[in-house]
C-alpha cells in the first residue's frame, strides 16, 4: 500500500505530511552534512544545531521563560513517572495525585514506590468518565508536589485548565494534548510528555523543569535518573535519540511557521472535534459519548455504540475503508479516535460521513 490512509491511532500516531516529506528528502543525507542524521555524531556541530534548534522553536512556541530547562529524554512517560518523585520527593515528604485515568494510576504506582504519595482527588468510581469537582480534590498539607494528567488518552478526558492554584510545584503528565494548545509554563513546575502524539515519534520524551527544583534532586541518583546531570550536560549524558529529536524539530517548526503557533492549531483542533462531537451528539443515542460533555478532550474521541457486535462491526467496515486505529482500549470498550494535531479535519469528515451511514444501514 502506498496510499496514506487515515490514522485515528493514540500513538505513536499521525504525523504532518511535509514533516514526514522533508525528513524522506533529508534522510539519505542532510543538506550540507553529506551524511543521514541516522547516521551523524551526537556530539557534532550538526547536531548540536538540531537539538539547539528543536529547544529554540520550541521555547518560541510555548513562550518558555529563561528559568526553565528543556530536556529530550528516553524512557517515554513512564519512566518520568518514576523520575518524577525521585528526583522532587524527599523523605519527609509526601506527593498528591489527581486521578483521572490509567496513566494517573500509573504515576501514582510508581511514586508509592518510591515514597508516600497518594490520590487527592480519583474518578475512578465513575469510570472516568469525568474531573473530579474542586471540592472532591483533598490536598496533603505536607506535599511537595500536585501531579495530574492533562489528558487521559484512553478514557478521552481533558482539563481546560490547571485543576487549583496550589502553593506546590504542579507537574503534569501532557503526553497527549502537549502543544495542541496554548499554556502558561509558568503555572508548572514540572511538564513531561511522550512525543509520539503531537511531537514526534516514539523514542523521546520532552522534560521542561523550572531551574529551582533541580536543586531537590538527592545525591546520589543513578547518573542517568538525576534531572541536574541530565540538564548540566544538555540532554547528551548518554547517546541522545538523535533522529526522534531531529523530526520533533521539524514539527515544531511545522507548528510555527506553516500552522502559525498554538493558537492557530486550538483552533484547528477545536474544528475538529465539534464536527465529530456533533455528530455523536445527533444521533439520539446511537452513539454514545464516554466523557462528560464539560470533560471531553480535542484529541481522543471515546464512544460506544448499541452494543458490542455493532462496535466490532463498525471497526471491521471503517478498517476495510481506510481509517485505522479505532478500536477503543479495553478500559472503556467501544471506540477511539484520535484526532491529534496533524489529524487532517477532511479525515473526521470522512468519518463523520461514514458513522451516518454504517447507522442508516444498522439503525
């Protein structure tokens, strides 16, 4: 198959065209370079340019104050769940998580694992299907952290905003909606986020610390675990994904110069699920939303239908078709689409187009 067909997979996943174009044109040697950036030194001007570059557009697009550092890491965000804690949590210390999904119960596991953490405020018992309500968030006077996801991507929740003003570091897990909108570093401490949704493809993770709390980190971390040593040698301690950090590069640019910044690609997104919100919305109950309307994310779509040989029905015809990746994860059942920024809004038309009628024919 050479044809590209619609990719509504929750990561890695779809990745702009003129992104996937010019690293085709660039792959078998970097302009200037006479090599492939698969295969050039970490440790070379050209790629200390690239990095440069990457952590440059990128400061430009979230407005990235001086006072922060900016770190391509490996280990995706599960590892920074651990790092996380490591690195921020003292012993005398506990840390407070707010559970909306799998990834926040993931975090959570991990920091008990490393000291006391616990939920302040969990959706659990509604299947997460919504946020919790400011008044159902407990906080631990002795915390030194408040971590939450800002999109769960299974269960299709998002914050539009920071859940509280605390006095704590906020950290927060952005994996799936991490520049799919505009957001004021300066409210976080910590922001993690796996790139291969918005940013990138699988194989980096993208770390902006504020500088202070590089200080928290104890002695005597693993070298490779320790934010300070990470940061003092400018994300190459170690072998760095050099070619997953060359193409963030170019989608940042992308974001920048061909969308017009995050404010432009908001809009986009916001275009995007409406049309296919509405369409779930308009359909008496056929298909049925998993999130609360107030709850629901611009980048994962979660939905049911009657019943379940009807969900399989409907995965089997739109895969015949050319959208893959709709199935929704075993959590929630039903179906998934994401439709991450470079989604193309054409794509959930199609979509669209395709849910009236699989419904007119099964209704």
């Amino acid at each position: 198959m050479t044809e590209r067909i619609f990719n509504f997979s929750a990561g890695p996943a779809v990745l702009p065209e003129p992104v996937l174009q010019q690293a085709q044109r660039e792959l078998f040697a970097l302009p200037g370079v006479g090599m492939s950036v698969l295969e050039i030194s970490h440790r070379s001007p050209s790629f200390e340019h690239i990095i440069d570059e990457a952590e440059a557009v990128l400061r430009k697009l979230l407005g990235i104050p001086e006072n922060y550092r900016v770190l391509f890491l490996q280990g995706g965000a599960s590892l920074q769940f651990t790092m996380v804690p490591m690195n921020l949590l003292a012993k005398d210390r506990s840390a407070d998580y707010i559970l909306t999904g799998s990834w926040g119960q993931g975090a959570l596991k991990e920091a008990k694992k490393i000291g006391t953490a616990h939920a302040a405020g969990s959706t659990a018992e509604t299947n997460f299907n919504r946020l919790p309500k400011p008044e159902e968030i407990k906080l631990d006077p002795n915390a030194a952290y408040l971590h939450f996801t800002s999109n769960e991507t299974i269960f299709g929740v998002e914050f539009q905003e920071e859940p509280l003003a605390v006095d704590v570091p906020l950290v927060c897990d952005m994996s799936s909606n991490f520049i799919s909108k505009p957001i004021d570093v300066t409210k976080y401490g910590l922001i993690y986020a796996g790139a291969q949704k918005n940013a990138g493809p699988a194989g980096v993770t993208i770390v902006i610390i504020r500088e202070d709390l590089l200080e928290r980190a104890p002695e005597g971390l693993p070298s490779m675990l320790d934010y300070r040593n990470l940061a003092k040698s400018g994300s190459m301690y170690n072998t760095p994904p050099c070619f997953a950090i060359y193409l963030c590069g170019l989608v940042f640019k992308w974001l920048l110069n061909d969308i017009g910044g995050l404010e432009k690609i908001q809009v986009n997104n916001k275009e995007k699920a409406k049309i296919l919100y509405d369409a779930i919305d308009d359909s008496d109950g056929y298909y049925r939303g998993h999130a609360e309307k107030d709850c629901r994310s611009l980048m994962n779509v979660t939905f049911r239908l009657p019943n379940e040989e009807l969900e399989k029905k409907f995965i089997k015809e739109a895969t015949a078709v050319g959208f893959d990746g709709l199935k929704g994860h075993r959590s929630v059942g039903g179906l998934r689409a994401s439709i991450y920024n470079a989604f193309p809004k054409p794509g959930v038309v199609e979509l669209v187009d395709f849910m009236r009628e699989f419904e007119r024919k099964q209704g």
